[in-house]
C-alpha cells in the first residue's frame, strides 16, 4: 500500500500521490498542475465528470480527484427548491 502526504505535513513522499484535476477551463488545469508539479505529484486531467470517469478507469492508481468545475452543462440541473410561504393569518 502506498503512503502519501498532505503537502506540507512532512510526512512520506509527495511524489507517490497521483492526482485527476476535473475542469473544462484550460486555465484552472495550468494553475492545479503548476502548484502539484511544486509538491512532484504526478497529475493527470479531465475536462467534464463522464471523461473523468474514463480516466479513472485507465488509472486505476488516482489518490485524489480535484473537480473544481463550477458549472457542469452536461449534468442534470437540480430541481429549483420549492417556494417557502407564510400564512399571515
């Protein structure tokens, strides 16, 4: 079994986390891979959940799962929250 760190900790070795960044912006995947690249995790990425799926599939070794999309366009919307009302009786 593999050990790993949260960065900074001191603990183990960095460099045996292997990370999957979750994002349909190019933009944040520069940015999570340049601060992991610091700690030498290995990463790889998906840009929406059902190519996440896949990439978990292949690499069957993924410590974490960053998904910091905010908005998912294939995802089914959530049903809107009912109305709250008073009676004012």
């Amino acid at each position: 079994m593999k050990k790993h760190i949260v960065p900074g900790s001191g603990r183990e070795d960095a460099a045996l986390t292997k990370v999957l960044i979750v994002d349909d912006d190019v933009r944040n995947i520069f940015a999570m891979t340049t601060m992991l690249d610091q700690h030498s995790m290995q990463v790889i990425y998906a840009e929406n959940g059902r190519e996440a799926l896949m990439k978990l599939a292949e690499h069957d070794d993924v410590d974490i799962v960053l998904n910091i999309a905010v908005k998912t366009p294939e995802a089914p919307k959530p049903a809107p929250a009912p109305a709250a009302t008073t009676d004012k009786k």
